[in-house]
C-alpha cells in the first residue's frame, strides 16, 4: 500500500531485477544493470592487471572493490530503512537493489512520525559508516589536483578504505537534501504531513522539487556562462540531481492527478 503518486517513479530504475535471497522474510531482488556493472569492472580489472603487468593486482582491483564495498553499504542502508520500519510495526517485504535501493512495506495506517523516522533510518547508516570510518583513517597523501581540488588515491588499502567512510558522509548528505524522491523528501512529507492533508503535503514536495530542480538548472547555466562554459565533475553532479528530482517529481504529479480523477 502506497499513497497515490508515491512510487511513481520506480519502474525506470527497477524494471529488471532478479531474486537473489531471503532475509529475515525480506526478499532481497537485484537489477540486471548493476550486476552488468560489476560484470564490466571485474573484465576491466583482469584485462589492465594482465596486459599492463604493471602494479600490484589490488591496483587494479580498487575501482571494482570501491563499486562493491558501495553496493554492501547501500544495502546496509536499506536494512536500516527496513530495521526502523520493522520497529515501528510495519514488516518490511522486499529490498530492490540497483543503482539506488528501495525497500518496500506494509504501510497501511502509517502516521507521519513513522514516516519521517523510517525515512531518516537508511541516512542515519551511512553517517555512522562514514564517521566510524573517517574517525580511524585519514587521507592519504598520495593522490592529484583536479580542478583545483585534491582527490586522494583509491588505489592503496588506506586510499580505499578512506573513500568508502567519505563516500558514505557524502551519501548520508545528499540523502538528506529534502527533494523527492531523496529520503530528506520522505522526512519532509513526513513531518509535513503531521501538519497538513496528506495530498497537500505531497503537492507541496513536489512543487519544492521541482522548482528547486530548476534553479539548480539556472545555476548550472550561470556558472557555465561565467566560468567560459568549461563543465566540471559538479556541474553534472548538480544536472543528475536536477533531473532526477524534477522528473520524478513530475511522474509523481501526473500519477496523483491520475489517482485524483479516478477516486
Ligand atoms: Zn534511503
């Protein structure tokens, strides 16, 4: 059970996922995509370890270790979605695992203070990988300047080790941001919803979204303008992240509208 619009959004990303266990009564599904991922890190790793005969195997490994090590903690954090749901009463049903995750659930009579709280348990993860992490590691000095920032290697144990505790900071960051279809959205809908009806509430996530959509585009613009329109690393971090709240956000309309119409 899900309020009208909510899942709108979740084909595209998992259209094709295969079962892969069952945890707990938890069926656990991973999309094709993301195995092909690790398929083509894994031939690339072989293939540069063996012809280039230069550097220890772990050197060519870090790549395929990072995107793995990523993938574990993106389904510890849709364990902790599933702990604080399963916590609060409602049994969690499946974990879809693919470029992002999703955990489903039962979420038949779920009041706003659920909401927020389940919203807020996958993040919570991440900020305690990340900390613990960082807390023992600490940069390596080795590494190279791009774009004026100082990016240290993944190549080395400590070099990896360190990118998987600041990859997790980051997660737990941008998971936050409170545009839909981000956590820090259900946290907002959540909390908003304890305020306002529920539709109005939604609504009001998705017009947020989608407006802040936009003016991440204008900024985008305006720093391409200035800076003699040479795009960097953020530029597209910052364009992923507009479409991908302002498309969601738009299906998510239409199918609250299509629900409207037929209620
Ligand atoms: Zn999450």
């Amino acid at each position: 059970m899900t309020a009208p619009g909510e899942n709108a959004y979740l084909p595209g990303f998992f259209s094709r996922t295969i079962p892969l266990a069952t945890l707990f009564g938890i069926k656990l599904r991973i999309s094709i995509s993301i195995l092909a991922l690790f398929a083509a890190l894994a031939i690339h790793a072989a293939y540069t370890s063996f012809s280039a005969g230069r550097g220890g195997i772990f050197e060519h490994m870090a790549l395929l270790l990072l995107v793995l090590a990523l993938f574990v903690c993106m389904f510890l954090h849709e364990l902790g979605h599933a702990l604080l749901a399963a916590l609060r009463g409602f049994r969690p049903h499946m974990i879809a695992l693919s470029f992002v995750g999703m955990t489903s659930f039962e979420r038949k009579d779920a009041r706003p203070a659920d909401e927020w709280l389940i919203a807020m348990g996958g993040p919570l993860v991440n900020l305690l990988l990340g900390a613990g992490i960082l807390s023992f590691v600490h940069a390596p000095d080795s590494g190279h300047v791009i774009d004026g920032w100082y990016v240290p290697t993944h190549t080395t144990p400590v070099g990896l080790a360190w990118w998987i505790g600041a990859a997790n900071l980051a997660i737990a960051v941008f998971n936050m941001l409170p545009l839909f279809p981000l956590d820090g959205s259900r946290v907002a809908l959540g909390m908003l919803s304890g305020m306002f009806a529920r539709r109005q509430a939604m609504r009001a996530v998705l017009i947020w979204s989608i407006v802040c959509g936009a003016g991440i585009v204008i900024a985008v613009a305006g720093m391409l303008f200035t800076g003699g329109f040479e795009a960097n690393a953020l530029h597209i971090v910052l364009l992923v992240l507009a479409w991908v709240t302002m498309s969601a956000s738009v299906r998510a309309f239409a199918a609250m509208r299509v629900d409207g119409h037929s209620a």
